[in-house]
C-alpha cells in the first residue's frame, strides 16, 4: 500500500504521542531522535488520532499514548489501513482506557473493543512498579536475536490479549496488582513484546517504557516527586525501538528494492 515508489526515497510517518499520566514530552522527543536517524523518514506529529487522513497516506505508525482513544469510525480505519498493509508500532499506553472509579481503584472499562482487537491486546491492570524479568520467547526472531533475558524497572503489564500473537518477550506474573480493579491474577506468562498479524499488515507492540515527569499527574496530584524514566535509562530499550522502526520500514525498503530491481532490468532491454 505504500506510495514510496512515488516519492523518490522520502518516507512518511505518523508519530501520535498523548495522554495523561506519562512524560508525553520525553517520550515524543526520543522517539523523534530515533526517526530522525533514518535521513529518508519523514514525520507528521500528533496528540490522537483525528488527522485520519496523515494516517492513511503514511507508510508506517508509531503510537506512544496513554488513554487515547478514537471514535468507532477512525478504529475501523485504523484497522483497514492495517489490513491492507500498513504497519503499526504501538509502544506502551497505546491500549490503555483507564478511569479511576468511584471506589478509588482504576478500572479499565471495554469501551473501545475493535481497537484493541486491532492491536491485539488491551490493559488490564500493572503491580506497583519494581524490577521484574524480561525472558525471550523466540530467541530466532530477526526482532530479538541477540538479545539476552534482562530485568527492567517498569509497569509490568497485564492485559487481555485478542487473536494470535507472535510473542517475542515476555514476562511471568502472579499475585497483586493493587488500586485496579482486576487486581489478583493467577501465574501465567505475559507478553512484553509481540506482532499481531491483521490482514496483509501487522501491529508491533512493545509494553515498555514508563516515564513520568514532575507534573504528570495532574490534576490528581500537583506535584509527583521523582522523574520515572524506566525502561528509557536501558540501551536494549533503545535498541529494541531501534529494531521496531526497521521493521515498519520492511515494506518500504522491500518496495523499493523491487522497483530498482525493475527499473535495472528494463534499462538492460532497452
């Protein structure tokens, strides 16, 4: 579906960082840096998902957001653009719709099912955050290969998950996950970092990467007194957004190989 053949050699992202409770602007920045590594990428930057139009003619998505949610019509889109051959990486809150109930815990209500359907998991609910082990779950994959099981300080997610997930990362966990609503969980392996084939395309999602700054927790806090950067203060964090965004350029680069390719062997009939 990609249009690159067209624009001799630009690519086009869509990067949507939003939300509450997370250092939306760390995260956008560094995720910037990263892109801008690739000379050939280009980035249209937004704090949801309204400009539906930058989405469908972009190449590849990045999400960073913590309860953003779009409306039915634009997860339809969402969800034909990746079907049709677009690829999603969607980095921690993307799956969250969390709202803090009247009791005072934090449910996470199922009010945007076809989305998260889309992204093939939805959160549930995280125990208080303290280090806990990262293991690789298929060491083959061109995604992890290399990578070492580690430990990383950070919202270890639980969440319910949609379809079949290729699972890259993952994470054992059982016991409490206080202040949510689903809150006791039996042991079980959980996914850290996973495709979820739609369609001719696929979503990338990776669970990691908390950050909170002084006056992220407004307006339910004034003041929150550390700076949460989690996962961030790790290289394999990095190297694994780095491994990410060269696997949403897979089918540009395919793409244009394929149109070199025809173009070298027509020359040579000429």
């Amino acid at each position: 579906m990609s249009k690159h053949d067209n624009r001799a050699g630009r690519i086009d992202c869509v990067l949507i960082a939003g939300g509450v409770w997370h250092d939306i602007d760390f995260a956008r920045l560094e995720l910037l840096k990263l892109l801008a590594e690739d000379d050939r990428i280009r980035v249209r930057v937004f704090e949801d998902y309204s400009n539906l139009a930058a989405i469908e003619a972009a190449d590849f998505l990045i999400t960073y957001t913590c309860n953003v949610v779009p409306p039915l019509e634009v997860q339809e889109a969402l969800r034909n653009w990746v079907r049709n051959g677009g690829r999603w990486y969607a980095l921690h809150g993307t799956n969250s719709v969390i709202r803090l109930m009247a009791d005072g815990q934090y449910g996470t209500p199922d009010w945007a099912p076809l989305f998260m359907e889309t992204l093939g998991s939805m959160f549930r609910s995280h125990p208080p955050i303290a280090p806990y082990r990262v293991e690789v779950a298929d060491p083959e994959h061109p995604l992890v290969q290399g990578i070492e099981p580690f430990d990383s300080t950070d919202e270890q997610y639980l969440m319910r998950t949609y379809g079949d997930l290729h699972v890259l990362l993952d994470t054992e966990f059982g016991g409490d996950a206080p202040g949510f609503v689903e809150n006791q969980w039996e042991k079980a392996r959980h996914p850290v970092f996973y495709i979820h084939d739609v369609g001719e395309g696929a979503v990338l999602y990776l669970t990691l990467g908390h950050c909170r700054h002084h006056y992220d927790m407004q307006p339910l806090l004034d003041y929150w007194p550390t700076v949460d950067r989690c996962a961030w203060d790790q290289p394999v964090f990095y190297d694994l957004l780095r491994r990410g965004i060269r696997w949403a350029l897979e089918p540009v680069d395919a793409a244009t190989a394929a149109a070199r390719d025809a173009a070298k062997a027509a020359a040579e009939n000429a």
